[in-house]
C-alpha cells in the first residue's frame, strides 16, 4: 500500500500563533481520502506483517464511529486481505459503519459488557487463521509506523510535536520520532482517560525515557462529542486558515493550543508542530449545514 507523501505539507497557521510564538501543522490528512493522516502510519507495518504471515484476513475492534475501522477496511480492500470489524453495541447506520461495509467488511457487533473482555472474543475465534490489529491501531507496530510521521517533511527545527489521541499510538510513535530535544504533547480526547501514560509508555523501547506531557481539559464532554462552543470554533478556524479539521481529534488538538497560547502555557520562541491526524470522514454524521466545509 503505497501513498504519495510527497502530498504532504507544513502549512504555517499565523493566526494561531503570535508574535513571538510560531504555529504550524503537518498535514498528514491529504495523503488519502480515507486512509487518511495518522491511520496508514499506524497500520502500514500490522499490514507488512500479515502479508509475512499469508494471512488472509485481518480484524479489529472499533466504535460506530470508528475511523480507524473505516481506514482499516479501505486499506484492505485495496491490499487484497478480507476484513472483519467487531463493533461495541448494536447496529446503527452511522456513516462510518456503512462505509466499513461498502468496503466489503464484515461487521460484527457485541455488547458493551462483552467489547470490556476483548481477549475473550479473539479466544473464541483463535481457530480462524486471522491477523488481530487491536482497537485504534494500538501496539508496538502501530507506534514505529507513527515514528515514521517525522520523517516525511524535515520537523527538526520544531520545539514542540503535539497531537491528539484516544489510545495514544500516535503520542508513543512521535516520541519514538522526535529528536531529544523537542517537547512532544497529546491532547487527550477521551473523558476520564487516566490509563493514557502508562499506554504510551507500554510502547516506548526501553531506552526511550523521554519526557512527554498529557493533558487532559479539551474532551469537550468526552469521545467524539462536539456541542455548539466546537462547532462554531471549527467554522472559524476554516474561515481563518481554510484548514478542514474533525469533531473527534483535530478540533479539539487546534482549540486545546490556541487556548493555551492565550494563556501564555508556552514560553517565547516556541516554534509549535501541530499534527493533523485526518478523520475528515468522521464529520458525515453531522446535519448538513453545520460545517461551511
């Protein structure tokens, strides 16, 4: 699976930043309409090894609204592998869903009780010759595949890598791809998400004792809620910069440190790398109208 990175850009958001502080962000979201931004760093390698493998199938685990369910489907259509997507509750025609199953994925879906206990679910089918890519891409391949963000556009002269995350691979990887002396920040977009740290760390090698930093005021209410405050502050933004950003990940990633310059979180001559992580597809669930894009 081979995409054009040569697609993406660093596109300086001057609006954000002030002047003593500079904001830009990596677009990693033009690589692929849906296996977009952090979604095929972080699968690439889990799809080199099942292809080592000869496995024939890959499955996951996923929400309604899961876009990694959705890149994950995409990506194996287009790599020849079958795809098998175990989704928490019940059926609903959410957008994601009915494009997971466009894309010839197999949907199954388990209780909220049952999703807690995912290790039993792939007991229960160890006799089927699957390849298992855990909830959000999470594990040591996901995060050498996020290492790679770094290396698709010189990032070096940034002082401070920051991101938003659920399971925090993306967080793990651009540690893991940093240079030592640059600040990497994840904006957290889970409520209550106090296991975060220990995840991140879980995935960095053993010589690998950066510090990093999580924080945790920018869920807006938690996972993939966006009232009102979001909405319009993502309508602003594109107004501002004609940047496109998502209502699970991005918007809250750019309102989290715009809000944070204004209260003067970060020292002068701070020269600040926001990353992109797409998920644009995430918005279809919205009426139309509300996004002007």
């Amino acid at each position: 699976m081979l995409f054009d990175t040569n697609k993406i850009i660093i596109q300086e958001l001057n609006s954000l930043g002030t002047e003593n502080i500079k904001v830009s962000t990596l677009r990693t979201d033009l690589i692929h309409p849906i296996i977009s931004g952090n979604k095929w760093f972080k699968l690439r390698f889990y799809l080199e090894e099942a292809k080592r493998l000869k496995c024939n199938t890959i499955a996951s685990f996923g929400g309604a609204y899961s876009n990694h369910i959705v890149a994950l489907a995409a990506a194996c259509k287009l790599n020849g592998f079958n795809s098998v997507g175990f989704i928490r509750g019940e059926w609903n025609d959410s957008p994601s869903l009915l494009e997971a199953k466009a894309l010839g994925m197999q949907l199954h879906f388990i209780s909220r009780d049952a999703y807690k206990y995912k290790e039993v679910v792939m007991e229960e089918l160890a006799n089927k010759d699957w390849f298992w890519i855990n909830e959000g891409g999470y594990g040591i391949n996901g995060a050498l595949g996020a290492a790679t963000i770094l290396r698709t556009k010189d990032c070096s002269a940034f002082t401070h890598i920051i991101c938003a995350c659920g399971t925090g691979t993306m967080l793990a990887g651009l540690i893991i791809g940093s240079n030592e002396n640059q600040l990497v920040i994840g904006v957290s977009v889970l409520k209550n998400n106090t296991g975060l740290n220990d995840l991140v760390t879980a995935l960095l090698p053993p010589k690998k004792n950066k510090i990093f930093t999580t924080l945790h005021d920018y869920h807006f209410g938690g996972y993939a809620k966006h009232p009102a405050e979001l909405i319009d502050y993502m309508n602003q933004l594109f107004k501002r910069e004609k940047l496109p950003t998502d209502i699970v990940y991005t918007s809250k990633l750019f309102y989290a440190v715009e809000n944070l310059i204004q209260q003067q979180y970060f020292s002068d001559n701070a020269n600040i790398l926001l990353i992109h992580s797409g998920g644009l597809q995430g918005n279809r669930s919205l009426a139309p109208g509300r996004l002007i894009y």
